[in-house]
C-alpha cells in the first residue's frame, strides 16, 4: 500500500513538473523580441514553489477550501509576494551586471507565469510529501488520463494568474508616476483573484473523474487566456514599435547597424541566422548571437524608458543603464567577430 501511495505521489509530482516545463517552454517562445535568461525565469519558478510551500504549510487547506474568495486572496497574494521577492532579488543581480531584466510588459507575463507555475508544483510537492492527495482519494480514485488533464488544468490556471499579476508589474515599468508604478501592480493582483474566484467557482464540484467539471474548469479560463493573449500581442507590437523608433539612430557607433535593425524587426530572419548557426555547429556563435539581439532589444527599452521619465535622478540611472548595455552589446559583436573567423585567424589574433 504504502508502495503504490509513494508511486501515486511521484507520478503526479513528476507530471506537475513536466507540464510546468512545458508551459514554460511555450511561454518562452511567445517572447519573440528579448528572451529572458534561464537562470532568471527559474529563480522566478523557484520563488514561486517556496511561496506555494510556505502557504500550504502555515495555512491548512481546510480553511480556505470553503471560501472560494480567501482561497484565491490566499493563492494569489503568495504568488504576488513571490514575485516581489523574486523582482528584488533581480534587482540585486542589476545592480552588479549593469541593467535591469524586467523592462516592461512582456517580461512582466514571463515572469509572472513563472512564478504561477512554481507555485503550482509547489504546492503539488508538498500535498504529495504530506499523502493529502491519497487521503482524499485523487490518486487512486483517478486513472493516468484524468491525473494528466488536471495536471495540465492545474498548472495552466497557476499560470495565468501569475501572468495577470506579472503584467501589473510589467505595465509599473514604463509607468510615469508614483500612483501608477503602485496601482498597476495592485490592479494586476486584484485581476488575479477575481479571475481565480470565478475560476473556482465555475469549476466548483470538479473531481479527477469528473468530466462536466473539468469542462467548466477550461471554460472558466478563456478570461483570463484572452487577456493574456491580449497583453503579449500589445507588448510585441510596441516592443516592435520602440526597436524601430530608438535603435534606428545607433547605427553610427556601431551598436545597432542597419543590417542588424533589419534582423531586430524580424522573427524570420533571427530564425534564419540561428539556424544557420546551428547547421554549422557553431554552438557558442548561436548561443552569442540569441543573447546579442536580447540585448539590443533591451537597450531600445531601456531608451524608451529614459524618455518617459520625469524624475532627475531616475533618469540618470536609466541613461548609465543605457550606456553599460550599448558597451556589452559592442563587446558581444566583438566576440561574435572573433567567432566567425576561421580558427587560424583566431588563434594568430588576426
């Protein structure tokens, strides 16, 4: 008995982390101007699983159950705090490189998804550590494809929530006053507990095996998957718009040529060079030149945000942003240089 419990919870553990790596692969690829580091995405995933652990841990199930809106101001005020910590610890690591990785509302969804779909499989990890799952009777009363479906239901809705507080946060970037850099943030919060509350309320009866719930469940969550859909399109078209209006005049320093202007406003032709790249085996020039036009993307958001400030003393932290980007961006051409030559060439210093 106890083997099969232990089987049941790994199961489901391992499916919940999959699936959150799966989403967050799809996530990833939606953000098609400046990827976001790894390492940053995943101290984002992991901020939100400690959060999700705390809350489980301090605040029984069994009062927040019942309520179908203290369960959501509970679920959703954790993942807000997630990714506070998770933003100050960002902060931290700015500090030291020299420029920020949240620069608007893409990232915001990014990050904020991130941070849904840690608290999701933390929150599975310790209801799995603690058999709750197997006291009540979802493991064994369900067979591998309903445990699927609601996995993926599960960390889709953990998702989304996250992504509507991350573009509350997204949207206080490029805010010019001190009430929208703090309303933005709190209306993105409030957004995700409403969607939550309905969410679980449409879903309310909803069982493993039970079909008409999971169907309501998916129903409950085109709010929130249009408005999320919604924000990436807007932040893609004006993060199109701000590469073309700010990086058009660094083509005589040599920091965005026109050829390279050309490869920012294109997907396709990112693509192209990429694979190019990787047809050849030039792994380290692939790897350079992703993060190359991730940085330059970053120095047109940055730019836009110079121009938007009011405040004397923020600007002046923008502008010395910008400049340490367009001189990591020369120093990354340069190593991309180096790469292209032939491995003679290279190793005479040619």
């Amino acid at each position: 008995m106890l083997a099969q419990a232990t089987g049941g919870g790994a199961y489901s553990l391992s499916l919940a982390a999959i699936i959150a790596v799966i989403y967050l692969a799809l996530v990833r690829l939606m953000d098609l101007n400046e990827k976001e580091p790894l390492w940053a995405v995943g101290l984002m995933f992991l901020m939100g699983a400690v959060l999700a652990a705390i809350l489980s841990l301090l605040v029984s199930s069994t009062v927040l159950e019942p309520s179908t809106l203290w369960g959501a101001v509970a679920d959703e005020s954790a993942k807000f705090f997630a990714f506070v910590l998770g933003a100050a610890a960002l902060l931290a690591v700015a500090r030291s490189r020299g420029w920020s990785e949240i620069n608007g509302l893409m990232d915001g969804v990014v990050y904020g998804t991130a941070v849904g779909l840690g608290f999701a499989t933390g929150e599975t990890f310790v209801r799995e550590l603690s058999f709750g799952a197997l006291l009540s009777g979802e493991v064994f009363g369900a067979g591998p494809v309903a445990t699927l479906w609601t996995a993926a239901l599960t960390g889709l809705s953990d998702g989304l929530f996250g992504g509507v507080i991350g573009a509350g946060f997204g949207a206080a970037v490029g805010a010019r006053s001190v009430l929208q850099r703090i309303g933005y943030p709190i209306a993105g919060l409030i957004g995700a507990i409403l969607v939550h509350a309905l969410y679980t309320l449409l879903a309310e009866g909803n069982a493993l095996g039970g079909s008409a719930g999971l169907i309501r469940a998916w129903i409950a969550l085109i709010i929130p998957i249009l408005f999320v859909v919604g924000v990436v399109v807007v932040a893609l078209a004006r993060e199109r718009r701000t590469i073309q209006e700010e990086l058009s005049g660094e083509a005589q320093s040599g920091v965005v040529t026109d050829e390279d202007l050309a490869v920012l406003k294109s997907f396709s032709a990112r693509r192209s060079q990429y694979i190019k790249a990787l047809t050849k085996g030039d792994f380290d020039g692939w790897l350079t030149m992703r993060e190359l036009h991730s940085r330059q993307v970053q120095l047109a958001l940055v730019k836009r945000r110079v121009s938007q400030q009011s405040d004397p003393e923020g600007k002046a932290a923008s502008e010395a942003e910008v400049e340490r980007l367009r001189a990591s961006v020369l120093g990354m051409k340069r190593r991309l240089e180096s790469l292209e030559q032939p491995p003679g060439s290279r190793e005479a210093g040619v």
